[in-house]
C-alpha cells in the first residue's frame, strides 16, 4: 500500500504528471482603469471571431507590468494593460527577463476628474487649490510652512466652507501618477512651493519630491482599491471630494457631481480637444513573442485599435475613452509589430 | 447481606449542629446564587437574540438588495434582416454571413427600433442615432448569432426578443427615475416616455431571469447580459478536483497517522506541521499554486484544476484533522474486539473502525469544501478572478483547463464595476453562492443520517 507522507508531495506528483498544455486564449492583465474598455473589445472579439473570449484581468497597472516582465511563454501573459507609460525600470526588468521585444499601443485618452456627492456643496477646483489643500508644506507669506489648512475657504476665499477630506488613489494606480503631475506638481509650481523649495537649497529632484510629499494628518486618504471604494467613501463622508475616472463618473451622475478644473468641465470633448487639463493616455503592452503562439493575439490587438471599436462612436468612445486623434498611426504600430524603444525615465 | 439496616452499625446519627433555618427556605446566599444563574440566561439568551437578530438583518438585506437580479427586463424587437446588408450576392452561407460583424447590424437595428417608436405613437425629439440607448449593446450579437445558425431569415422580418439596457430596467425595478438621470448621458428622460409607451403597449416586460443563473459574465457596457452561470460551473470543477484529491489522500494520511504510524519525532513534526497548515492564510496557497502548478508545473492559468489543486491544499488540513478526531472517537474496544477474533490491523481499520467514521469524515470533508468554496483570495494570483467566466467549457474534460472563474470571484468582480447594475447582480449572486453552499450542506446532513450509526 502506498502510504502519503506528507500531501503537498502527493498533490506536486499529480501536477507533475499533467503534461503542459497549450493555450488557445489570450491572456491580458494590468490596469483596472484599461480593464472596463478590455472587457468591452474581449466581448465583441469573441462574438465576432472565432477564437475564444480573451481572459482579462486587472490588478493595477504596476502589478500588471510586473507580471508582464516575468517571461515569455505560455504560462505568461501576453498583454499588460497601463494607465501610465512603462518605466525605465520596468522595461529593464523585461529586457533582464527575456521579454525584449516590446509592442507598445495607445488607445486612447482618459480623464481624470474630481467629484463630491451629488446635493453637497459644488466646487470649481484649480491646481493650486489641491496643492494647498494636500500638500505637506504650502507657501504662506512668503514662508515654507507646515500645512495649516483644514477647510477649503482657507484655500480660497470661493471655494465652499467645508472641511478639506480628500480621497485620491494609491500609489500602486496609475491615475496617481497623473494626478501628481498634472494637479500637485502644477500647484506647486504655480503657488511658488517649488520656488521656494529650491530656495531651501534643494535640487530640482529632491524639490519635485518635496512637492509631492502630502499631508499625513488624515485629510487626505489613498484609496488602493477600485473607484467603487471611492464612492463608497464618499458616501460614508458627504463632505469628502474624491478622485474618478471620466468613465465611473458618468456611470454614476446620480450619485457624484463633478467639479470643473481650471474653468472647464470635464467631458469627452474638452478632454479631446485639450481644454480639460487633467488627462493622460491609456496603454497597453504585447510581447512580440507571442504573436503566432497564442492563437487570435495579432487579431485581438488588432481589433482593439480598429474604427470600428476604439474610433470616435465605437463602443469605447460611448463608454468613456478619448478616442486617439493619431488612431491610423496606432494601427501601423500593431499591424507592423513596431518594437518600442527603452523609455526615458 | 442487603438488608443490613444502614445506620444499623455506625449506631445513632452524631449530632451535628444543625441550621436554624428549614432548606425549603431559600436563604440570601442561595437567591444570589439563583439570581446569577437567571442573569447568565439572560446573557445567553441575549446573545442569541442578537446573533438572531444579525443574522435576519444580513439575510434580510442580501434578499432585498439581490432579489432584483432574478428579474429582468424583456423587448420584442421585429428586425428586418435585409438581405442587401447581410448577404448582398444571396448564399446563405454562414462563412460569408460571419463576415459581417455585430458592427454591420447596428442599421438593421436602429430601423427596427425607429417603427417600434413609431408604432407607439410616442412624439419625440431624440435622434434615430440615439434610440439604441433603449437597448443592451449585445442586441447585434444576438441576432448575427441568430442569423449565421439559420442563414433562411435572411431577407424575412423576424421577431427577436432582445434585452433592453440596465438603465431601461433599472427603471422598470424602481432604481433609476427621471431624476437620477438628469446629468446621465447614457440614457435621457425622453428615453423613458418612450419606455412607458413600450410597457402600456406589452412590448416591454419583466420576467424571471433564467440567464442569470445559466449565463455567462459580459463585459462593462452589458451588465444585464451578465449571469453567474460560467462561474458556477468553474466552482464546481473546482470541487470535484477538491473532492477527488482531498478526500483520498486526507483520509489515507489520517488513517495512517491515526493508526499506523509509529510515535516518533518525524510523525509529531508532521502532526504539528498539519495543525499549522489550518492556520495559514489562503493567499499564501495561492502564491503557491502559481510558483509551483503555473510557473513550474506548466499548468495552464486561469483554469478550474489549478485553482481545484491550490483549493486542495488548503482544504486538506481541514479533512486530516477532521477524520483524525472522528477515528480517535470510534471506541477502542471495536479496533480490540475486531483484532480479538483475529482480523488484522488493516481489516480492523477498514471493515470497523471506518464506517463508523464515515459521518464525522464526510462532515469535516463538506466543512472543508464549503471554505473552498467560498475563497477568493488564492484565485487572484492564479488568474481566476477577473473578465474570464466569459466562455462555457467545450466539453466535460474542458471544464478543467479552459479559463474560468469562481461564483465568489465572479460576485466581487461584478461589486468592483462602475454600472449600479452589476452591484444588484453582485447581491444576486451572493443568493445563489448561499444556496449552492445550502445544497453542500443539505447533502452533508443527508450523508450523516445515512451512515450514522449508535453503540
């Protein structure tokens, strides 16, 4: 009789004696910012092709990558989803790990916006509010001093009298990424924070650092989960602004009011043609490897870029995506598998 | 020598001081004592109220928020398949008629949708572009699926029943109005007059949504298309692996443990090894399945029997300890009489000790598979949660390599998505995870009576 002495080595042998199998799906993963549009296209390629649904997963756009770096072969993904343009380090790590040619599309454009409940007090948001509001240290008088707003009236004068409580996304979503470069560094900037750090007699590196450092006093709060947890949260504290995507706001304009930014409201269209300051592009990432190995991936990708679905009209336009201006340069890119080149930072 | 008189010998009864006070009489020592045994009742009663109380809340408002889900929002559409945009040189061959995509249906669709308005007599001032804001996304792949299976209904006006979008049934069931969709741009009031024409005309209806617990997941803009039906299938795949390798290898390894292995350090080390296994979180299992099933094993991601193995391992410390104890339970005088008329160790084991085990067995195995079957962390990192429950298998042995998700993954992806519809389907979901658990658990109870046996 065959005694076990210890399961895990019984389960190992089973697994063992599988023999690989090969995979006949796309496998994609990455940010859930890109996941709803990926969803979208992963549907309509498996009703209109004849491979099978793509499997698409999110995670984030940094676990996303990582997971992309890990290798080429079947038991890797193909596609890694990105609401920020790869890393210089993170495109090393592909290099060091084998996955050296890299197909890089943008689909298109995102918007970020600021939303509080719906029936609160609305807002008319610029940068150098959210900087004064969230940074560790503001300029007062002339003086680098530690934070001493509680209230958005201590901001500015027009915002409403409401204590500041912020929720922004964590550092592992890509939209914090754009966030503090299009709203926190422009406020520093702007109010002379940055100015004022260099005057300290810091470099513009350790300066930059110095303007993203937030405040740590509770008022403003990373989410790491979804939007969902956002909105959650803003409803738990109706005096709480948070940070969306264009997309989950206008599913949920029942429940959030949406703040302009400098002036303008954001919307599809002022996204596109510029207006709406607070934008950024939306990738995702093919390992060349993988085309003609796993079966429907060109076709997939392909499909994503095509008029029909990531055009001005097509499906992701309706669900929130900016469409790209430069699509048909996009096309070239993956019809030609253009290999991307080592990212500058 | 019974009948001795019992105070016969030790003579007359000492005289013992005796209390002033008869014991029928409760003194206030013996009222306290009543009176913390009344409180402690209190206590335990109140506690059960409470957890009563808990308990009907959360049911209560799982029914309330997921009943919505069963229903859903029907419309017959009558689509003139004109032959001209699908099959312009006549045929009828399903090659050429796949070649026109779900895009190509959009006009069949939107000419369709305008004779229904117009046949309500609805006046409006939305566009003709704008009216398939009525109807799910999906409605083009439905009838393209429609017409490539029977190419015949090409050039015929066919009578399809389609599903209107969420926001179109959310406001059938009462969870969207007029005014929450003042600032929507997926659907606009006016959409609605039309809506209330379509339901006074029984074009528009509401019925019970089978598909919901057949179907498959669909992507963000089709939360009406959505059913847990994929998922469930994934789960039990999931526990059929779980069963067919925890149950064995768990009851061998106990059987051995309990009653074969020598007492030594090695076994103590392996004893104590599987009491911590119980104890570590489910994520680390999942790590494990990656590194070890995927990564080294080549196993396929996303798939049924992965996350079947990596459910094994964390169900099997549960089975070891459970039949462990139901062995040590079994009377130690049936293992001796059985080898007292000479069945040997193994005979004594297998034919006796067993079957009496078998109900304490079977009740940590469903113990165990209940947790299984309610995990979602160890599926993250196997590629299990996500838009994956999307495809039924192809065949019964397909069921445990082709991707697939699990009901609890399915529901907290569907609460992750943007669209207040998936939250109620999120909701729904939960009421058939609960009644699929409620079946398990029926089955345990059923198996128990069965084998249950008294000595």
């Amino acid at each position: 009789m065959f005694h076990v002495k210890h399961p895990l080595t019984a389960v190992a042998l089973i697994a063992l004696a599988t023999p690989a199998l090969a995979r006949d799906n796309v496998q994609v993963a990455g940010s859930s910012t890109v996941l709803p549009y990926a969803t979208i296209v992963a549907e309509a390629f498996g009703e209109n092709f004849d491979f099978p649904t793509p499997v698409v997963e999110g995670g984030g756009t940094g676990a996303g990558l990582a997971r992309f770096c890990e290798g080429v072969g079947e038991n890797q993904i193909d596609i890694a989803n990105a609401s920020r343009p790869m890393r210089a380090g993170e495109f090393e790590t592909c290099q060091a790990n084998g996955v050296t040619d890299i197909v890089e599309v943008r689909i298109g454009y995102d918007g970020i916006v600021f939303a509080s409940q719906a029936g609160g007090a609305s807002f008319a948001f610029t940068p150098e509010h959210w900087y004064n509001a969230l940074a560790a240290q503001v300029v007062q008088d002339g003086q680098l001093v530690a934070n001493p707003n509680t209230n958005w009236s201590q901001v500015d004068a027009a915002l409403p009298d409401q204590e500041i409580l912020a929720f922004i996304p964590g550092t592992k979503h890509g939209t914090r990424e754009v966030f503090e470069e299009r709203v926190i560094l422009e406020g520093c900037e702007s109010t002379g924070a940055m100015e004022a750090f260099v005057a300290s007699g810091m470099d513009e590196d350790a300066a930059e650092e110095a303007c993203l450092t937030l405040r740590t006093d509770g008022l403003s709060n990373d989410i790491d989960g979804d939007y969902n947890e956002t909105l959650a949260r803003l409803e738990a504290n109706p005096t709480g602004v948070g940070v969306f995507g264009l997309a989950f706001y206008e599913n949920n304009t029942d429940r959030l009011q949406v703040a302009t930014m400098s002036g303008v409201t954001p919307s599809t269209e002022s996204i596109a043609s510029g207006e709406y300051p607070v934008s950024r592009p939306l990738f995702f990432y093919i390992k060349k490897a993988h085309f003609g190995v796993i079966p429907g991936l060109k076709e997939y990708a392909e499909f994503f870029v095509s008029d029909d679905i990531a055009g001005e009209g097509g499906p992701l336009a309706e669900y929130g995506l900016v469409s790209d201006p430069e699509l048909a340069s996009v096309q070239q890119v993956v019809a030609d598998e253009t290999v991307m080149t080592a990212p500058a930072n | 020598m019974t009948d001795l008189p019992l105070n016969g010998a030790a003579g007359a009864i000492p005289d013992f001081p005796r209390p002033a006070r008869s014991i029928l009489e409760t003194d206030a020592r013996t009222r306290a004592r009543n009176r913390a045994e009344a409180r402690f009742r209190a206590y335990g009663l109140a506690a059960l109220l409470v957890g009563l109380f808990f308990l009907v809340l959360l049911l209560g408002s799982i029914l309330w928020n997921g009943m919505g889900a069963f229903m859903q929002t029907r419309m017959t559409l009558e689509v003139e398949l004109l032959e001209s945009e699908l099959d312009p040189e006549g045929t009828r061959d399903p090659a050429v008629l796949a070649e026109t995509s779900t895009f190509g249906y959009g006009d069949l669709i939107e000419a369709a949708l305008v004779r229904t308005v117009a046949a309500t007599g609805v006046q409006t001032g939305l566009e003709a572009g704008d009216l398939d804001d009525l109807l799910s996304s999906g409605t083009a792949a439905r009838i393209r699926d429609a017409v490539i299976a029977d190419p015949s209904l090409v050039g015929q006006t066919v009578t399809f029943d389609v599903l209107p979008s969420s926001r179109v049934d959310g406001y059938i069931k009462g969870r969207v109005t007029r005014e929450s969709l003042a600032n929507d741009k997926n659907l606009s009031p006016e959409h609605l007059d039309i809506v209330d024409a379509l339901v006074a005309q029984g074009t528009l209806d509401r019925g019970f949504n089978l598909s919901f617990i057949t179907g498959a997941d669909a992507s963000e803009k089709r939360p009406e298309e959505a059913g847990i039906g994929v998922a469930m299938i994934g789960s039990f795949y999931m526990m059929l692996v779980v069963l067919g390798l925890s149950l064995p290898i768990g009851v061998a390894a106990s059987i051995y443990l309990e009653e074969f292995a020598p007492k030594n350090r090695f076994t103590d080390l392996i004893e104590v090894n599987i009491a911590n296994l119980a104890a570590v979180p489910s994520i680390v299992y999942g790590i494990l399945g990656l590194a070890v099933f995927i990564q080294f094993a080549g196993l396929p991601q996303s798939a049924p029997l992965v996350g079947g193995l990596v459910l094994t391992l964390l169900t099997l410390p549960t089975i070891i300890i459970a039949t462990r104890a139901s062995l040590r339970a079994v009377p130690p005088s049936i293992r001796d009489a059985a080898l007292g008329v000479g069945a040997s160790k193994m005979q004594a084991v297998f034919h006796h000790v067993l079957p009496l085990a078998v109900p304490g067995i079977m009740t940590g195995t469903i113990i165990g598979m209940a947790h299984a079957l309610g995990e979602t962390a160890p599926l993250l990192l196997i590629g299990m949660v996500g838009f994956v429950a999307s495809n039924y298998p192809g065949g019964v042995l397909d069921g445990f390599t082709s991707p697939n998700s699990a009901m609890p993954a399915q529901i907290y992806e569907w609460a992750k998505r943007a669209d207040p519809a998936f939250y109620e389907r999120a909701w729904g979901g939960i009421i058939v995870l609960l009644v699929f658990l409620l079946v398990m658990n029926l089955m345990a109870v059923l198996v128990r009576r069965r084998f249950e046996r008294r000595w």
